[in-house]
C-alpha cells in the first residue's frame, strides 16, 4: 500500500508540469462552522453547485469568495508582525506559476467543570502547521500536523476509553488517564485534468451530505488514507473513493496468536456518489459504498479489485458473490431551494430491507435504514452573514452492524456516518453570525438513543446501537424500535463568541460554554457543564456533541 501511495503522489506531481492553466484549484480542511460562511453563494437560486461532496475544491467564483473571507477587514499597518498577526500567513510566496504558505497553528484553551462532581479543570495544549502549495493552475496540495496534550470533561473521558480514540482524531497513548496525548496530521494532493476531472489522493475526511451530519458518509471518525476521482459531464457529477483503514477493534495476530504487536486490522471501503443538479433549485443524488476486511475467518483478502470499476453499479458486483461478506449501503441525497435564501434538505440509506416485513410494521430486526430531514438558510430576517440550520436524523437499530465488525461501517473504531451509531433519533438547532471580526454560534441538541444493558455474566446484551456489535447476536427477530435498550434522553447545548484575529488561518480569541445532560433509565444523570477560554486556529471539526 506504502509503494502504492508513493507511486500515485509521483504520477500526480509529474502530471502537474505539463496540462494548460485552466482556474486555480484550491483546498482547504472542511468544518460545518467555517464552511456555513459560503451559504449564500453554494445554495443561491442563482447558481447551480454541487454540494453535497466536502471537502470542497474551490475553483472560480468559490474561489473568489474564499478569498474575500479570508482578506476581511484588514489592517492598515505597514509592520511585519501587525500583517502576519492580522492579515497574512506565516510564510506566503506568490508567483506567477506556483504559490506557497505556512502556518503555526496554535491551540491553547483552558477551561473548567462547573457541573459534574468531578470539578476537574479541562485543558487542550496544540502546537500545529499548515502548508499550501499550487503549481500552475492544475495541482493543489495541502497539509498539517497537530501534536496535541488535553484534558477533557469526564463523558469526553468515558467516550475515549471505549473507543481508544480521541473522537475524529486519533488514538491516544494514555487513554484510561485523565491527561490524553496524540498526534493528527492531514495531507491532500489533488490534480486538475481540466475543469471537469478531479483526482486526489489524500490521507484525510470526506463528507457527503447538504446537513451537519450524515447518515451516509460523514467527517466524524480519523482521517484515513484514499483515492478519489471526481467528473462532471453537464450538470451531473460523479465521485468514486478507493479508501485504506484501520481497525484497532480488530488487532493484527499472527498464526500462533502469541501476543505479538502487529498494528491495527485493516479494512477497505469504496464510496460512489452520483449527484444530479436538475435545475438551480432541485439536486438529487445515489449513493453507495461497500466496507470489506483485509483479512476475516477465510484468511487473508487484500484489496477487492471488483470493486475498482470507477461506475455507479457496485451492488451487482458484490451480488454476484453468493457468500459474499461485505457490507453494502445503497443511498439517497436531495435538496430542493425553497426560497432564495433557504433550502430543504434530506437523505436516505437503506442497509437491509425485506418490503413484506416493512409494510408489517412488526419491527423486524433486518429492516436496516436511516434517514435526515433538514432546513438551512442564509442572512436570514435580512440580517447579512446570520445562518440557520434546523436538523432531524434517525436510524435503526442494528443498520452499521455486520456479522463480525471487522468490516462494519467504521474507521479507526469510530462509525463512518453518525457519531452515535444506530438506533436514536436526534434534533439539531444552529445559528451563526459574523459582524466585522466577531463570529458567535448557538446549538443545541436533543437526541434519543438505546445503550445496551448487562445480563448476568456482565456482558452487553445487543439492542443495536453498539455498531461493533455482530447482528447476529440480536436478541429479538421482531419488535425491534428505536431507542430500545436503556433509554437515554441526551440534551446538548453549546454557545462560543470568538474575535477572529487572522481569517488566513483561523486564528481567533473564543469563550465557549457547552452543557450537556444525559438522563440514563435506572441510573444517575449524567452532567457536565465546561466554560473555557482560549487562543485558537486551524478549520478542524471537533466533535463533542455526542
């Protein structure tokens, strides 16, 4: 895979000295809180983008827009340190075939535990870079590298000993402690053909979807190393990812299973998204995607080359396999532009389904699906830069499962799509606003979901939330609903106001204050509530709101 990967980085830099300039491709790390700030211009009426696929490569007018965000309210001083603490990057080099910028990125917050009994005081000590270059007006690159210490409150703590992950990064090397130590590192090197033919090769996040989150591909768990190839012929856009994970759920062993360290298991994934902009207003769009181990019962596997074919139709391919072992997803995206300023949105995934058992509404065990419903608007009550977005997700119990985890729908031990898993219903409130340098955010979250209880030998009984779980250990074929197990009834609300110093890079004074409460059937609520404050940058999506 490493000889692979080499090979690929060395084609797509070779390529980059020759192909005529065509628009300026760039690339920048994707967060649902920065990139909320290009609303008005993806999901205007007037224009007809696709969407749905992030991270997003910003070409023409997109990129125009990056670039006035990136350039507001700049300073008026003629001193070095004024310009690279309020207007420029680090180190930045403009020429007229190739362009260059570093960044330190710092991230230090510190905070405190109001609630919970335990008043710890919660840190997060970052030390990070960031790198840019093009060359000519085909080939982008991007990278950065995060060496990171914390502490977080208690839930954060309980979350990361399950699971061995710092959510969305990676795997810390003191996970029962209080204090986490880890390290995170991004890097995306991407090609332009021609304006319609994209190919990137990264170690990174992909996220599909019009919403905060998605039940069909999110940017939740660590990054992980893919291929991805996107077109566009018309208004129709095609993007296939080739993906390379881990599974630290399922360790290595050799043949005598001595003990040894071997590293993580690996499993391997292939997403396609077929999206349709029908007018300026209507989009619809087909998914798919199909996760396999490396290596299962049978021995070893490696990469399927079934599943290479760079087109739509993966499912007849693994059809074809009668004992096959992998697990597919069939999907569906769409948003329509209701008003000018506002857009509905929703998906569709569908795991498992059986239409006689569905209809019977009997709660039949392999009737596996998820579904979102959402709306968002920009500048709205025409207040400029005040957006909104109002959110619905659900998904059954046992839908990300397979019979053994290895190649369920996960990466790195974290789910590929919603951060809980299966079997919840959830309700999402946010609003944005930026005035001058000042950027304020407001969420809130109510979420239902089942946790599995304990029978007599302590051992969890599967209700279907757990996706590491075999679905073959479910305890009941039918009657099976949403929210079954322990019922958790989980309320969430975060608020940060931040002074944006440098929009270059992210880098901005913020106070936060995030609340959660999850009441657990039979058991005690759980609290929390953390004020911090901090000096921080970078355009990472960290997740707490789980």
């Amino acid at each position: 895979m490493k000889h692979t990967l080499s090979y690929a980085i060395a084609g797509i830099l070779s390529l980059s000295a020759f192909g005529s300039l065509q628009a300026q491709v760039k690339y920048q790390p994707y967060s649902y809180q920065h990139h909320q700030k290009y609303d008005e211009e993806l999901y205007s009426p007037k224009t007809r983008y696709h969407t749905s696929v992030k991270p997003t490569l910003f070409q023409g007018r997109m990129l125009e827009k990056l670039d006035s965000i990136q350039g507001l309210n700049p300073t008026t001083s003629e001193n070095w340190f004024m310009r690279k603490i309020f207007n420029e990057h680090l180190i930045e080099v403009e020429k007229e075939d190739h362009t260059f910028y570093l960044d330190v990125l710092p991230d230090f917050v510190i905070g405190t535990e109001l609630i919970d009994s335990d008043k710890r005081t919660t840190w997060l000590n970052t030390r990070g870079v960031q790198g840019g270059v093009t060359i000519g007006d085909k080939f982008t690159f991007y990278g950065n590298f995060f060496e990171n210490q914390g502490v977080y409150p208690r839930y954060m703590d309980d979350y990361i000993r399950e699971s061995m992950v710092v959510p969305g990064q990676a795997m810390s090397k003191n996970r029962f402690g209080k204090k986490k130590d880890w390290m995170y590192a991004t890097a995306n090197a991407t090609y332009a053909f021609s304006d319609y033919f994209h190919a990137t090769l990264a170690y990174d996040k992909n996220f599909i979807g019009d919403g905060y989150r998605s039940v069909l591909l999110s940017d939740f768990s660590s990054n992980y190393a893919h291929l991805k190839f996107s077109g566009k012929i018309g208004n129709v856009q095609y993007t296939s990812i080739w993906a390379y994970m881990n599974d630290p759920q399922n360790p290595r062993v050799d043949s005598l299973n001595s003990g040894g360290r071997f590293g993580d298991g690996i499993k391997w994934g292939a997403f396609q998204y077929l999206d349709y902009n029908v007018t300026n207003r209507l989009s619809i769009g087909f998914f798919q995607s199909v996760i396999w181990a490396n290596r299962n019962q049978a021995g070893h596997r490696g990469f399927d080359f079934n599943y290479m074919n760079p087109i739509l139709f993966l499912r007849p391919v693994e059809n074809n396999n009668i004992s096959s072992p992998d697990k597919m997803f069939l999907g569906l995206n769409a948003k329509y532009k209701v008003l000018d300023n506002a857009t509905v949105y929703g998906q569709f995934l569908l795991g498992e389904f059986t239409a006689k058992e569905f209809f019977a509404n009997k709660g039949y065990q392999h009737n596996k699906w998820g579904a979102q419903l959402g709306a968002k608007a920009f500048n709205i009550f025409g207040v400029q830069n005040l957006n909104i977005l109002g959110e619905y997700n659900l998904v059954r119990p046992y839908t990300y499962q397979h019979f053994v985890s290895i190649s369920n729908y996960s990466n790195r031990g974290e789910p590929l799509a919603h951060p809980r898993g299966a079997n919840f219903r959830e309700l999402i409130g946010i609003a944005n606003y930026s005035w001058n340098r000042f950027d304020f955010s407001v969420q809130g979250l109510y979420s239902r979901f089942g946790t599995d209880p304990l029978d007599n030998l302590m051992r969890p009984i599967n209700y279907g939330g757990d996706i590491f779980q075999s679905y073959n250990t479910a305890p009941n074929r039918y009657g099976n609903k949403i929210g079954q197990g322990v019922q958790n009834d989980l309320f969430y609300a975060d608020f940060k106001a931040a002074y944006v110093l440098n929009p270059k890079y992210n880098l901005r004074l913020e106070l936060g204050y995030t609340q959660r409460y999850n009441k657990i059937e039979g058991e005690a609520t759980q609290k929390s509530g953390v004020i911090n404050f901090g000096l921080r940058s970078s355009f990472r999506n960290l997740y707490s709101d789980f």
